[in-house]
C-alpha cells in the first residue's frame, strides 16, 4: 500500500490539474468569442477604408472557422477537468480503509 501522504499530494495534483484544464478551455473559448465580436465590431465603423474593412473581414472569416476547433478543443478541456476531479472525488469517497460512518451511510444510500 502507499504512503498516505504520498496518495494525498497526488490526489491533489490530480484536482490542480483538472481545475487548470477547467481554466485553459473556459478562457480559450471566451478568447476566441472576445476577439470574433472585437471583429464584428470593428467591421460595423462606417469610417473603415476599403482595404482596411478587406482586411478585418479576412481575419473575421479565419477565426469564424477557427472557432469551431477553439470550442471543440475547450470543451474537450473542459471535460477532462470535470472528470479529473469527479474521478478524484469518488475514489476519495469509495477507498474502503478510509471510509468513515458519515462517508459510509451516504455511500449506502446510494447504492
């Protein structure tokens, strides 16, 4: 069996890892969402020269079809976060020599 302290540290970088997971996909997506609608908003100034207003929409398009794969990509993160953490909790709650009363009668009842 490993040492208790050991388990804990590595149950804790699990939980860090996964909220960073959390952070890295909710900014990507919030990132890519930002500069679409920084975008839209330049492109809708009437005093935009033509070739300005060219380029504004070329950068638009790239990151229109970018966002597909930025919010894919975030919700992927996203995902294994949640996990992480859930996966951490529940063999938290579920090891069978750490068990207590509390953690036992609410583990009762749900199975």
């Amino acid at each position: 069996m490993s040492n208790p302290k050991i388990l804990m540290r590595r149950k804790l970088a699990v939980i860090l890892a996964g909220g960073l997971f959390i952070v890295i996909g909710m900014a990507l997506w919030l990132f890519t969402d930002f500069v679409i609608q920084g975008h839209e908003q330049i492109l809708s100034n009437p005093d935009l020269i033509q070739e300005e207003k060219w380029r504004w929409e070329g950068s638009l398009q790239w990151w229109t079809t970018a966002e597909t794969t930025c919010h894919s990509t975030s919700i992927i993160l996203i995902t294994i976060g949640v996990c992480a953490i859930e996966l951490t909790l529940l063999h938290t709650i579920l090891q069978p020599e750490r068990r207590t009363e509390t953690s036992q009668t609410l583990l009762s009842q749900y199975l």
